[in-house]
C-alpha cells in the first residue's frame, strides 16, 4: 500500500508540473483546506486523482453540490479502493468497474512479470477541453496508467455531460478473476 501511495503522489507530481507548463493553475483541495465547507468558486476542474482512503460524507456532499452547480470532476480510481463515491458515481450515472485493466499484448514493462500488462497507457484523447492539448498530439503523447479502473455508463443523463478523457488501447480488458489474462 505505501508503494501504491507514493506513486500515486509521484504521479500527481508529474502531473501538476504537466498542468503548470501548460500555464493551468493548481491547488490542494482537501478536508486541510476547507472542502467539508464547498469547492471555492474559482474552480474550474476538481481532479480526484487515486484516493487512498474514503472521502469523509461532508467532503462527498461538497463534491457533490459542485458537480450539481455545473463544476467539472475528473475521478481516477484504484481498484478495490472505497473511496465513498457511491453518490457521485450514481448522480453522473456512471460506475466503477469490478477489477484493473490490463492488456497482455500492449503494456509498459517493469518487473517483467504478468503484473506488467496493468502498465497500460492511453494516446486516444477526446476532444474535451481538459484533454484537449493531448488530443492534439494524435498518437504521439500518453499518459500511462498502473492498476487503472474503467467506469460504464449506466444511463443517459441530457443535463449532465458524461465524458471519457481517455481511451485504453485496443486489446484492453478488465481483469475481473485477477488472474492477469483475458
């Protein structure tokens, strides 16, 4: 767990010096910070990026109050991780999937065993504004996931967008007996 932790600070590390290249102010939002109190209005994007424990309720609720105001969430999740966003999740009709992506035939090596194929890496980018700048590359960027989790559709919502910032190559499939193989 404490691995799993830190490379998900060292992801968000790399991802803040990506958004401040890209002139894209960033800040810590957390119970430290007020969000039991409401996301501050000046925010254009929350980003819940792998959260390692759950979401107090009054953190959720401010979260969810938010996204019903027109605020725009970006939620990455670990797999198995309970992060409490049952209320999120069923308010965009979207859920998480049961097990990690991987793809045995297409994955970044590290430890040259099965567990690689959930070094998966994404260079499909919809149009989005918040994807918009990898998007433009056309297949030339990426960004790698480890342990990444799907999340469905469950219902069509007209007054809520639902949008996948990135798509997992061809080839990729949830491991749902976590046997690491299709």
């Amino acid at each position: 767990k404490k691995r799993a932790k830190k490379e998900t600070r060292d992801g968000v590390s790399a991802l803040r010096e990506v958004l401040k290249s890209l002139n894209v102010q960033t800040k810590s939002l957390g119970l430290k910070e007020g969000l039991q109190n409401g996301v501050p209005d000046d925010a254009d994007m929350v980003a819940l990026i792998g959260p390692t424990s759950p979401l107090l309720d009054a953190e959720v609720e401010a979260l969810l109050a938010y996204a019903k105001r027109g605020g725009s969430l970006y939620i990455l999740l670990d797999p198995g991780q309970d992060a409490n966003l049952t209320p999120l999740l069923d308010y965009f009709k979207v859920q998480a999937g049961a097990g990690p992506l991987l793809n045995d035939k297409d994955f970044i090596p590290a430890t040259r065993t099965p567990a690689d194929f959930g070094n998966i890496f994404a260079v499909n980018f919809s149009k989005h504004e918040a994807a918009a700048t990898m998007h433009a590359q056309r297949g030339k960027a990426g960004i790698r996931f480890r342990n990444a989790q799907a999340f469905q559709k469950v219902a069509e919502d007209k007054d809520i967008v639902q949008s996948s910032l990135a798509k997992s190559r061809k080839d990729t499939f949830e491991d749902l007996n976590k046997n690491f193989k299709f």
